[in-house]
C-alpha cells in the first residue's frame, strides 16, 4: 500500500469513476485502473463493487475508508509541517542540578514559541550525558563542568560557584581551611557528577575528605545533612532560600570551587535554524535565572 494508491482511493470514493479520477490526476485509465487494483490486493480484497462503469464501495471500502481518511490528512500535515521546517522533535539531557533548579522555569517558554517543537528531557549526571551525545542518543547536553573534550561542541553559558554547606549552625559566618573540616563527615554526589568532579579537583593536593555517603540528587543531600554535623559542596543556585534554617554556608580559606555551565552537542550536528533558536534561548534563559537564583 502507497500514500498514492491511498489519494487515488479516496478520489475514486469521490468521483467513483475510473475515467474522472485519471483525468483529475492526469494519467492513463488503464494505470488509475491498475492502481486501485493492486490496493485491493494489498489489503487482500476487493474495496468496490464494480457496477458499469461505476465504482461503489462495499463495506470493506467503507471501512478502509473511514480509518484511512484521517491517516491520510495526518500524513498531509505532517509533510507540510516538515516542509516548513516547522516541526522538530529535540532530545535534551540535563545535569542533576540545572534539570532540577534551573531548567523548569525555561521549559514552559517553548510552548509559547512560534514553532512546533516537542522536547524531551531526561536528567542525569554529565558523565552519562557526554556519553550520550557522543553516541548521538542525544541532541543537547547542560552539563556542571570544566569541560575539556574535544569530541564535542561546546558553548558557555555562565560562571558558576559552588559553596561548602554543613547543617550545623556553629559553623555559620566563621572561615576554615578546608584542611580544618576535611576528617568530618562529607556527603557527596555520585562519581559522574560535575559537582563531585569540581569538588575534588580543588582540593588541595595529598588533601582526602571523610566521605561517609555518595547520594545521586543534592535535594537527597540537602536532607541528609539538616541540622546535622555533615558537610557537603553544591551549587550557589540551588540554595536560594535555605540557607540558615538548617543549612548554613561555611566560608573557606584559600579555595574556590568554581566551573562553568556549558551547553554541548555533536561535533558533527548539522545546525539547523530552529536548533540554534533553542540553543540560543537556553543560553540566555539559563543565564537569567541563575543569576536571578545566585544574587
């Protein structure tokens, strides 16, 4: 079965004589004729009762008829839409902490766009998404991290700070060395992470922090270490709001837990309009709100 064989049926159903309908699309009879004959063999039965030179629809037809119509217009619209460059399905991983602070505030954005694009999101941590836009499974990556791969493209959105945090309040206002918290419990993201790898990073050399749990979200880590004697390192951004009722920012001496938050995707993607329109808006939309969440 053709979407042609289907445009000759349902003009036939119209006109239902063979001789119209190959005039209506410029063709031999004996071709229009041909064509709906091998239709009726496709679907392995007659559609039309032949009565002279008219064609009238059995029941079969009627049934082809009435689910294939709409089939039919669908197809129409979604080539119409595709040549129009007006239809796009985009895939977008997003790191623990901007999928969950920052990019619901941007997603809803898109519906109010002047194209039809439909997106989906999965959040995880930025090893997985390097691999997956690697492995062209993904379209766009937002990731927490430094980024040195030369095996994708790349754009950065902002600079980014992550603060040391513990839940008890004697530690608030007062400056360490990290070296001075470094035997107390530490409550860490999983390897994987971006925020674990700036963590770590900055650490200074031969320096190793007693880490006494890995969790896969900082809301898990939030919880943990409440009101309680457990430090962690995470976003600015993800605490506004919280801090001092049990969470409390420690001031460190000497170290600074800084990155960037960056945009990636294939090396080799072919950057279409609509493409650039969404990177774009996600660069200046992350941008925004991070800054309105870290002031």
């Amino acid at each position: 079965m053709t979407l042609k064989q289907i445009e000759y049926f349902l003009k036939v159903c119209e006109l239902r004589q063979i001789s119209e309908c190959s005039k209506f699309f410029g063709i031999s009879q004996s071709a229009m004729s041909i064509a709906i004959k091998n239709l009726e063999i496709s679907l392995n039965g007659n559609l039309f009762d032949r009565r002279g030179k008219s064609l009238i629809l059995n029941e079969r037809g009627r049934a082809f008829l009435n689910s294939i119509t709409p089939v039919y217009y669908k197809i129409l619209e979604i080539e119409k839409n595709m040549r129009n460059s007006s239809m796009f399905d985009i895939s977008i991983m997003s790191s623990q902490n901007v999928g969950n602070y920052l990019l619901p505030y941007i997603l809803s954005d898109f519906t109010n766009k002047d194209f039809n694009i439909d997106l989906d999101v999965i959040i995880c941590n930025t090893e997985r998404i390097l691999e997956f836009i690697k492995k062209n499974k993904c379209d766009i990556g937002l990731i927490e991290n430094n980024l040195r791969d030369n095996e994708v493209s790349s754009i950065k959105i902002c600079n980014d700070e992550l603060v040391v945090v513990t839940g008890d309040k004697r530690f608030q206002d007062r400056e360490f060395s990290i070296a001075e918290i470094a035997n107390l419990g530490w409550v860490v993201r999983e390897k994987g992470s971006g925020t674990r790898d700036i963590l770590f990073e900055n650490l200074p050399k031969n320096l190793s922090l007693n880490v006494i749990l890995e969790l896969t979200s900082t809301e898990s880590i939030k919880r943990c270490i409440k009101n309680k004697t457990l430090f962690t390192c995470m976003p600015k951004f993800a605490l506004k709001g919280e801090l001092d009722d049990g969470l409390y920012e420690v001031k460190i001496r000497g170290v600074k837990f800084l990155r960037d938050l960056s945009i990636v995707y294939a090396k080799d993607k072919d950057e279409s309009e609509t493409f650039s329109r969404v990177i774009n808006i996600l660069v200046e939309k992350i941008r925004m709100y991070h800054n309105n969440l870290t002031l």
